[in-house]
C-alpha cells in the first residue's frame, strides 16, 4: 500500500468544512486504490494571527518541507487586512517552495448551467497557468512619509526571464499533455507596460519556436476578459502573469458555473519541494459555519493532488465521482441553484466513488 503524507492546512472561514469533506474523499479514493494518508494538521491562519500576531510560525516551512503534499482549505478574516493573511501564509509557502506555477482548470460539467447562453456540457473547457512567485505580487516597494497626509508607495512588479520562460514553457507543454486544441494564449498589458511585458512578449515568441505543433495566441489582458466572455470555446491553455491569471481564472470559474467549482495546484514541476492544492474560492466568512458551502472544488482539487502524486487512476476516480454528481443534478449547494449542504454533497461523491 502506498503511504502518503499530507500537511493539511484547514485556515479560515469555510476552509475547515471544505477541508474536512477532502479529506472524507481522499480516504476513500484511497481504500479503492490501495493508498494510505497520514493527514497532519496545523492551526495555522486567522486564528493563529490573533494569539501569536502572526498567520503561521517561523519554523513553517521547515516543517512542511518533509510532506509529500500540502492541502490548503481557505486564507482571509474580516477582521484582518488581506495583505496581512496573504502575505503572511500563502505567499510565503508559494516563494518559499518555488511554486512557480499555478494551474486553475475550468471546464462546463454536464448538469451545470453557464451563465452565458448557448453553452452546453464540454463547450468550455480551459487551464489558466498563473506565474505564481513574481510579477506583480513580488512584493517589491516600500512607503515614504507612511500614514502622512503626504504618503508615497511604490509597487514594482518584477520579471525575469527565467521566470517568463519556465512558466510559458509549462504551459506548451501542458497544451501537449492535454491534447485538446493545442492551443496556448499569452495574455499581458505590453501597449502599457512597456518593459516587463514587453520581455513577456519577447520571451512567449522565443519558447513558441520550440513547439511548432501548438497554435499560439497573444491577446491584451482586457482583450482576453473580454473574449473569456464572447469566445470561452476557443481557449485552451491560457499562461499570465500572477495579477492577470489571478484575475482571468475567477472569470473563468464563473463562466463554467461557479467560482465552487474552481480547483488550483501551486506547483514545483522539478518536485524539490511539496506542491500545494488549494480551492480559488476563499474563505467565504458570510456563509461560514452554515455548513451550505460547496466542496467540489476542495475535492477537485484533491484529485490534482493525486494526480501530481502519480496516482493517476485514483485522480480520476475522484474526478468521475464529482461529474457524476454533478450530471446527475439532484445533490448541489446554493451557489448551482440547489438546496444541499456541505456533507450531503460530500457523501454524495462518496457513494459515487465507493
């Protein structure tokens, strides 16, 4: 039996009922195909802020490095400014680990309504592959005269090459795999930002040239919003900066049903250190503890651990239960029009899967 150690951060909002139908799932995807979890948990997040003043402890990375995986449930409190949960948890476990790229599927299931009219199940069917560890949450700058009438900040987001080029060339390489459209969009600003862009654009063209058999597209990001809207069929994978595919993904989500449904990895394709599986959702504190949130995307996004994992076969389980409930269309939360709780859809999969 295989063994897999998996740190779970539940963190806040409805992150720990999410989290906890995960968990319920991948337990029994494992007892199918013979895998064994060790599930760790740690109290790390809002909660943790307000006794320590900080979101997670120094050592956290430290501690982390020895999984083979990291599950995420949601970051963010009213009570704390989301610069401060962000910046105090996530994006520390993003840079900290290298995981450079961010992968936020989207597609319409059969018994999901678009809210675009005339789409049908398959129609949609994307990946957008976000830069996740520079760009333009580098996190560059500093204020002067701070919390003074006369306050000065300065943002800079940051592009290397290197960092361009491994993103883009995941990307082709997912188109590849995916073998779909084989279809890559580059998605920037570069008629605005005449620099780091401009290098984006420069750096898509020459990685483009090593992959003759993969249609390109390089579209201005308020382009792209827009033909999110008016083409989503034609997009296959779609790689941006780490503000545009943030921002490109949410749409996506809500064009193939809603944002419940959105699944993501932050990877390390080298498998240096451990990726994390997160759903795009968030913490969501006005539906907190009300035990109606959806858990598909938690869920899904368990089945994208598997699959890095290299458990191909139980990813696809878990996926296939998911569509099932979803086509069958009588178990769904309030956010698909229906009237199901958290657990009940979480045991709906289950019995899919058992």
């Amino acid at each position: 039996m295989k063994k897999l150690a998996i740190a779970v951060i539940a963190g806040d909002g409805i992150g720990p009922e999410v989290i906890a139908a995960a968990r319920r799932v991948l337990e029994c995807a494992g007892a199918k195909h013979a895998l064994q979890f060790g599930f760790e948990e740690f109290g790390w997040g809002a909660e943790y802020y307000f006794q320590h003043g900080r979101m997670m402890p120094p050592s956290a990375l430290e501690v982390l490095r020895s999984f083979d995986a990291m599950l995420l449930g949601a970051v963010g409190h009213p009570d704390i400014p989301d610069h401060i949960t962000l910046n105090g948890l996530l994006l520390p476990i993003r840079r900290g680990f290298d995981l450079y790229a961010n992968v936020r599927p989207a597609a319409l299931h059969a018994g999901v309504e678009s809210p675009l009219a005339g789409y049908g199940a398959g129609d949609i069917d994307m990946v957008v592959v976000r830069e996740n560890t520079e760009g333009e949450y580098a996190q560059v700058g500093g204020f002067v005269y701070h919390h003074q009438p006369e306050e000065i900040a300065v943002q800079t987001a940051v592009f290397t090459r290197r960092g361009i080029e491994r993103i883009v060339r995941f990307a082709f390489e997912l188109a590849r795999r995916r073998n779909k459209k084989r279809r890559v969009c580059s998605v920037t600003k570069s008629n605005a930002q005449g620099f780091g862009m401009v290098l984006w654009d420069r750096t898509f063209d020459a990685v483009a040239r090593d992959f003759p058999d993969i249609e390109t597209e390089s579209l201005l990001v308020d382009a792209a919003a827009m033909n999110f809207v008016r083409r989503p069929e034609s997009f296959d994978v779609v790689v941006g900066s780490n503000l545009f595919g943030d921002i490109l993904s949410d749409l996506s989500a809500i064009v193939t049903g809603s944002i419940g449904l959105a699944a993501s990895a932050n990877l390390d394709p080298t498998r240096r250190s451990p990726s994390l599986f997160e759903p795009v959702h968030g913490s969501a504190p006005d539906i907190a503890g009300k035990g109606i949130a959806n858990p598909l995307a938690a869920i899904l996004s368990a089945a994208m651990m598997l699959e890095h994992l290299e458990q191909a076969q139980a990813a696809r389980s878990v996926e296939g239960a998911v569509a099932a409930v979803l086509a069958e269309g009588k178990v769904r939360t309030p956010d698909l029009g229906g009237g199901s709780s958290t657990l009940e859809v979480a045991e709906a999969v289950i019995a899919r899967l058992a």
